[in-house]
C-alpha cells in the first residue's frame, strides 16, 4: 500500500506546495479544525493538482472512493473555499481545486511550466464484452488532457507480467445441457448506459499476444521468475488526438486464434492475461500506464454447447481422471488470481464470484 507522503510527488514540479501546505492549514483552523494538514490531505491535495479524480486518488492510497469523497467534501474542498475567499459549499467538482488555487498565484510560473505541451491520464478503464458478439472482450479506455497543447496517441503497449492457461470440457463431453444465459443485473445494466454516453471515436482489434497455440511450456518460456521486471510486451499503433482539457474514448477490441478447441475431445484451452496497458504519446514518447488488468480471453463456443472448469460445476460424478486433474488445476489456477488487485473483466468476475465459496479460493483471501 503506497504512504500518503510518497505519491503523487510530481505535483511540487508545478505548484508551490509549502506555501498551500501553510496557508490552508491557517484556513483549516479558520474552519475549526486543528492547524496542520494531515498526510492523507496532503496526498489528496497533490493528486487533485495532477489532474487525477477523487476516484484514482482513492485507488492509489488503497481507499474506499465513496468515503475519500466524503471526506474531501466536510474537509479539504472547505478549506479551499475559504483561502480561495469562495461562498461556503461551492466546491463540488474536483477539477475547480487546480483552476481556483492557479487564480491565486499557487501554480508556480516557470518556462517549464509553461511550455508544456500536453499531459495525457487515463481516467477509466473497463474489461467488458462486446454488445455484437459476447465472446469478443474489449478493453475500454477513456483518457483526458491536462495539458495546454493537443496530444498525439501512438502507440499502445501491452506489458504482460503472467498468463495461465485454465483448460474446460464442453458439455457434450458430460451430457449437460446448454444454460440459458443470464440477464444482466441492474448495476451491470446501469454501467453500461453510463458507458455508451459517450460513443468511442475508434476501435482497434488486435491479438493478444500473437501465440499461436495456448502451450502451457511456450507461457512458462515467456513468463520467467523475474516477469515483473521484464515483462513480455505486445505493441500496436493507434492514432488518436486529444485536444488540450478535453478528453477521448476508443477500444481495444481483442480477436482469437482459430485453433483453440479440440474436436477430438471436446476440450479447449483459454488464458487469463495478468498485464497493463501502456500508451506512448507525442514525439518525445511520452508514457502514460494503467493499472493492473485482469482479461480472462475465450474462444467462441460451438452452437448449441457450453463449457465447464470446476468439478462443482459438473450435476454427476466425474466420468475420468482428467476431469479431475483440470479441476485441481483451474482452481490453482484461479487461487492465485483472486489475491491480485486490479480490474477484472466482467466474465471473469463472474466466474470469480460463482465459484467464491470453494475452499482453495477462501484460503486465498
């Protein structure tokens, strides 16, 4: 968990952070409260000046988003107002702490400061499943510019720390039959309104990363003991420009290889994807990075078929051993997948949540 005082540092490049740090501490007593600014208010502070929202804030200090919300309302927003000389209760968007304290002198005036061209963060980031075809998995990046000049999106990179290979039966194999599937829940439903509000202005396909055949000894050769360090990387150029305060939506639409599924018997092989993505823009190359993503990547299911991964998904005894072999091995699989933080995609949390109350996945948490 990053400290309080540790993050968002590059905030004192642009801002003159001691003299703020004093004059709202003055203001927070002004307010009623004790003089000095807390660390955590002074992590927020910073991250609100880079131009990050309450949301990714909260996530880069491990907290809860509605609570640090809460928290910068009955506090750092008040103290704001009054150094600013702003009514009571004004501030109510995030975006007008950097404008009100730049009014008043608080952004420090150097050439570098001014010459900045452009500063590209990405403000969401989603895994869902394309509305035209459910296998299809589309990452979906909203971004914004926070600097002065337009931006010039290149490039983006797919930095691949782990992959595993979970191995399932479709349900020919076991007599089952194909379930319906489900609706999806309202909060699904909401926050695919909230989504499609604003339509992206590209969509890219591509594969991720070109294997040609899901061998778990081809994954292993990849992924070595220092991965984190040296992580297996997938680029692709895009092409999006992004005005200065102004923000963009596009997609990454991931496609298959056709060789997945064994017709022989019944079984195929499909890869979760532990990875980042990173965009490279203008011509200094500039780097902008996300958080950890989750992508559970699957093949198209023949008609009329479903597959199964766990034992407890199966209605009867298991008719061989290597049923159960794939069982034990997905939910190795699996276990070592839920104590990773980051975005997940909708199906693999899903599953996540279908099978949470297995031991293996308990003693994982």
């Amino acid at each position: 968990m990053a400290l309080p005082e540790s993050v968002f540092p590059q905030a004192a490049q642009h801002w003159d952070l001691d003299r703020l740090y004093e004059d709202l501490a003055i203001a927070k007593q002004q307010y009623g409260k004790r003089s000095k600014l807390t660390p955590l208010e002074m992590a927020c502070l910073r991250g609100l000046l880079c131009g990050y929202g309450p949301k990714e804030v909260a996530t880069e200090l491990n907290r809860e988003p509605r609570g640090l919300r809460v928290d910068l309302s009955r506090g750092l927003y008040r103290y704001i107002e009054i150094l600013t000389q702003r009514e009571a209760n004004t501030l109510n968007d995030w975006r007008d702490v950097a404008d009100w304290l730049a009014q008043i002198d608080y952004k420090i005036q150097s050439m570098t400061a001014q010459n900045e061209d452009s500063l590209i963060k990405i403000v969401d980031i989603s895994l869902r499943r394309s509305e035209d075809d459910p296998n299809l998995p589309i990452i979906d990046v909203k971004v914004r510019n926070v600097g002065s000049q337009v931006a010039f999106l290149k490039k983006a990179r797919f930095l691949v720390y782990q992959a595993w290979v979970l191995h399932g039966l479709v349900s020919q194999t076991l007599g089952q039959k194909k379930a319906a599937p489900s609706a999806p829940g309202v909060a699904e439903t909401a926050r695919a309104a909230i989504s499609r509000s604003v339509e992206p202005s590209y969509d890219y396909q591509f594969n991720l990363p070109k294997v040609a055949a899901y061998h778990s000894e081809f994954l292993e050769q990849i992924f070595s003991t220092d991965r984190e360090k040296t992580p297996y990387v997938e680029e692709f150029d895009i092409s999006q420009c992004v005005a200065c305060n102004d923000g963009d939506r596009f997609t990454l639409t991931v496609t298959f290889p056709k060789e997945d599924l064994d017709p022989s018997c019944n079984t195929y092989k499909s890869v979760i994807y532990h990875f980042k993505l990173e965009i490279c823009y203008n011509e200094d190359n500039r780097i902008v990075q996300s958080p950890n993503l989750i992508l559970w990547l699957q093949p198209n299911s023949p008609v009329g078929e479903t597959f199964y991964f766990l034992q407890e998904e199966f209605t009867r005894s298991l008719p061989s051993e290597i049923i159960r072999e794939y069982s034990e091995h997905n939910k190795k699989v699996l276990a070592e997948i839920v104590k990773i933080d980051g975005i997940k995609s909708q199906v693999l949390n899903r599953f996540l949540s279908k099978v949470a109350a297995l031991p293996e996945l308990k003693e994982s948490n």
